[in-house]
C-alpha cells in the first residue's frame, strides 16, 4: 500500500530519557493536527529530527530510542552536535531566517554553515530514500529542507514531491544577495508541487526562478526540460474546533486558574478597563520591541487610558542560542522595565510581562480574557496567534490589531490593519480598539470566524494534498507529448 512520507527538521514528539528509559510523546502543534489525516490515519511515516542530538542519546538507549519514535510512525533521523551547530542554528537560522524576512543586517553568509546544511540536508535524503516505495507521496516542510526536494528526485524521479514553505519567500531584489541562490532554487524545484501562504511569496518565488535560473514560468507553473513544476499559494488554517471548544470549556466552568483569577481581578476593580494580549515567540521578526515603543507612545499621547489599559506580554523564549536573540531579550527586558518604571502607579504597571512557555490551558485563559491582540510583526510567514485569538472568542466579542506584513492579514480584513513601524496609526488604532461598540465587534469577529471554521488546518493539509495528486496527471501528460 503506497503511504506519504511528511519531513520537517523536527519530529512531532518530544523524547525524554529517564532513568535509562526512553518515553516519546507526541507534540500537539499545529502542523501535527493538520497533518493527522495525512500521517496518522493513512499509514503515514513522518521523518525529522528527534530534538536529542547522537551525543545525548546513550549508546546502549539508541534502539530504544528508535523503538520509541517508530510506535508513533516516526523515523528519526540522527544528527550531532555540530549539525545541529552548522545547519540549524547557523545556516537556518543565521542565514534563511533573517534574510527570508528581511532583516539583511542581521544575515550571515558563512561557508562553513553553508556546508553543513548540505550535509544535513543529505542525511535526510539518506533516511527518506531509505523508505520510500513505489507509489509514495512526499511532502516536505520548511526553509531547513529546501535542498532535500531535488536530492530525493534525483534517485527517485518517480514518486510525487510536494514542499510547503511556512516562512516569506523575500522578493528578488532580496534573494539575490544570497550566493547560494542557485542551489536553493534547484533544490526545490525538485518538487512537484511549492506551497506558500500567500500569492504575493509565490509571486516572489518565481520571479527568482525565472531571473536567476531563466527558466520559463507562467502564472502558478514552470516549465522544466522534463517536467512542470506548480507553485500556488495554501493559506495555513488552525484547528479551529479545539480552540473554540476549550474557550467555551473555560467559560461554563467555575473552576479558574490562578492566572484567570488574577486577569478577573484587574477587571474587577477598574471596570472599564481593557487588556491587550500579546503572543510570540521572542523573534525579532514579531516586532516586540516596536510594540512595546509603540504602546509607550500610545499612553503618552491618550493619557486618559493610564489605569485603565494593561499590555499583557508572553514570549516564548526561542533560538537562544542564537546572539541576535540574546540581544533582543535584553532589549525587550529593558524596555519593559523603562515603560513600567516611568508610568506605574501604586495600583496599576502598565505591562504584566512573562517570557515562558505556557500550558494550553493557560493560552486560552489569556485569549479569552483579553479584549484586544495585539499583534505586530515586521514580517511574519502567516501567524497562526490571530488566528486563534478569533477562534476562542466564544462571545464574539475581541478586537484583533494585526500588522499588514504577517500573512494572516490577507485572509483577515475586518481586523484593524496595521503597519507595525507606524506608531501614530498603531496609537489610534489601540484608541479606536479600545472604543469599539460591541455590535462592530460582533459584526467583524462573525466574518473572521465563518472563514477560520471552514479554512481549517486539516482542509489545508487536504488542500495541499490534492493538489500535489493532481500534478501526477499533469506530468504524465507531459511525459506522453
Ligand atoms: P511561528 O513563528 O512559531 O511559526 P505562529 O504562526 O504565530 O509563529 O505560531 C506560534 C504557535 O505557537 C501558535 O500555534 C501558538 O498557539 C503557539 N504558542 C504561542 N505561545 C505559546 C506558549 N506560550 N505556549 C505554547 N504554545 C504557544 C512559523 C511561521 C509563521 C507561520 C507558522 C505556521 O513563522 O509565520 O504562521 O510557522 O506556518
């Protein structure tokens, strides 16, 4: 029976070895619910990385180790040290990070890290060719993998290739800069099928392809020597069901935590008061730092809302390995020390800030206390938080404030739009949120939340995935001329 193969740098589970035992649990992030129907239920296998490099794994523990992914249809696939070093946080994360979404300052381009996201992206290829049988699909995700599409097609040019990328593609002018250019492009274009969240990175991404490596293309397809390549844009969806059920869980039950207590409380005493949630991953991308200066702006000039507003800030600490995210905590831990220090009062801090992950249940209090995300990105592939900050607004109530550069902007017009370097507009936009009448509220919320229910993350992962069925007839064609 022929199976898909989904690859992603990360396997959907976390291991953990305790007392010379291996546990694996799976992960419950979005792109595993997406992915369920495609892995789980049609005897799919998932291949990555297990999070636990070669040396932390014992060498007595390693079958139990394979043992424990394979019960979860996963396939590790084993790398060290300096891999994890040279691949992921340097030229993933040094190099395609920063330049994918713009931030040309911060982009390395180092030889040596080049090399090992080669290498890397070899070992997976060894691992996927290692089980791929005839008839098998394949569907790669994300800017780790984007040589192992051609590395696959190479020694099986029979099987159907789909790769989904879940960050910007830069426009050219930006792409460019990079010398590996070449490589990357040919690499995906090992695929069958290229997935973006929207038509304006698609658009992006031929433009490369044509430019760089002058190859025919047309609105959504380019014409290679033996095959025609497709690349469309598939809107990421979240598992709308599970945030809108346990939102509406957590509002008939009594029992609240100790975090919604004290969100209630703060409500309670100032009764006009509004909380303005933020999410991220501490990223220089989200835009925090604007946020932060953009919401010290605000107070300043309506100071009529002092006492009445609170931020409330999580960052989920992310690639602190990495000195641009050192450099940005302390940033970020300064400038909430500066906007609480010189607006406090005895009864009110302006910012309730938390750099932590949170257990779901702990998210959804906070979607579903706030009245207003704010949500700033100075670029952001999709952002899937506003996404569900719309979901678990049972009530209909809640203003989303998006930024025009995140994805989830095209797809979410009745939020307030933003652009994230614009304090003056994010000001009145925050003043405009705070004075919004619950009808409008009630009247955008409706049209975000009938799009969010039926462009769900499983009818995208559908979506994708028959899509990449259909190129097989559109290359059998080809092949017949
Ligand atoms: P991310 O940059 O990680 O993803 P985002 O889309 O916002 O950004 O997803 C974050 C996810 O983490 C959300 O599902 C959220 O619920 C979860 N999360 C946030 N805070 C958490 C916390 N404290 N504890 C637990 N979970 C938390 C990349 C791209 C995005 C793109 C996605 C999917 O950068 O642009 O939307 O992939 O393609």
């Amino acid at each position: 029976m022929s199976k898909t193969i989904i690859i992603s740098n990360r396997l959907p589970l976390q291991l953990q070895i305790e007392n010379k035992t291996v546990h694996a649990t799976p992960s419950v992030g979005g792109l595993a619910t997406g992915m369920k129907s495609v892995h789980k239920d049609s005897n799919g296998v998932w291949i990555g990385w297990t999070g636990l490099t070669e040396e932390e794994i014992p060498a007595n523990l390693l079958d139990d180790v394979i043992e424990a992914t394979i019960k979860e249809q996963c396939i590790p696939v084993s790398l060290t040290k300096e891999d994890i070093d040279g691949f992921y946080y340097g030229f993933s994360n040094r190099t395609i990070w920063p330049l994918f979404h713009y931030f040309m300052e911060f982009t390395e381009f180092e030889k040596e890290s080049w090399q090992s996201y080669v290498t890397v992206n070899e070992k997976y290829a060894e691992v996927v060719l290692d089980n791929i049988e005839e008839g098998d699909t394949v569907w790669v995700h994300d800017y780790q993998l984007m040589l192992l599409p051609a590395l696959i097609k190479k020694k099986r040019p029979d099987v159907q290739i789909g790769f989904f990328l879940h960050i910007p593609f830069p426009s050219y002018e930006v792409f460019r800069t990079l010398p590996w250019r070449e490589e990357i492009l040919k690499g995906l274009l090992g695929s069958d099928l290229i997935g973006f969240h929207t038509y304006d990175y698609q658009r992006h991404f031929l433009s490369s392809v044509s430019r760089i490596l002058r190859h025919e293309v047309g609105f959504n397809e380019i014409t290679l020597k033996d095959r025609i390549v497709t690349a469309n844009s598939y809107p990421m969806g979240i598992d709308y069901n599970k945030f809108s059920k346990a939102a509406a869980k957590h509002d008939a039950t009594k029992n609240q935590s100790e975090l919604q207590r004290r969100l209630d409380i703060h409500i309670d005493t100032t009764p006009d008061a509004k909380m303005i949630l933020s999410i991220d991953r501490l990223d220089y991308s989200k835009g925090i730092a604007n946020r932060l200066r953009a919401y010290e702006y605000f107070l300043e000039k309506y100071p009529e809302f002092k006492e009445k507003v609170r931020l409330v800030m999580l960052a989920v600490p992310s690639r602190s390995n990495v000195p641009q995210y050192q450099l940005l905590k302390k940033e970020i831990d300064e400038l909430v020390g500066r906007i609480n220090g010189k607006f406090s009062s005895v009864s009110w801090t302006p910012i309730w800030y938390f750099y932590r992950s949170m257990p779901f249940e702990n998210l959804i209090d906070l979607y579903t206390t706030c009245d207003i995300a704010l949500l700033t990105p100075i670029r952001d592939g999709m952002n899937l938080v506003a996404k569900e900050y719309i979901a678990t607004r049972t009530d209909e109530t809640g203003v989303l404030i998006l930024s025009e550069m995140a994805g989830a902007a095209q797809e979410m017009s009745e939020a307030l739009i933003i652009n994230p370097n614009n304090f003056e507009e994010i000001a009145d936009t925050l003043k405009q949120a705070i004075e919004m009448p619950k009808a409008e509220q009630i009247k955008r919320n409706k049209f975000l939340q009938k799009r969010l229910r039926r462009y769900n993350v499983e009818k995208w992962a559908d979506d994708f995935m028959t899509a990449l069925q259909d190129t097989k007839h559109k290359s059998d064609i080809v092949k017949a001329i």
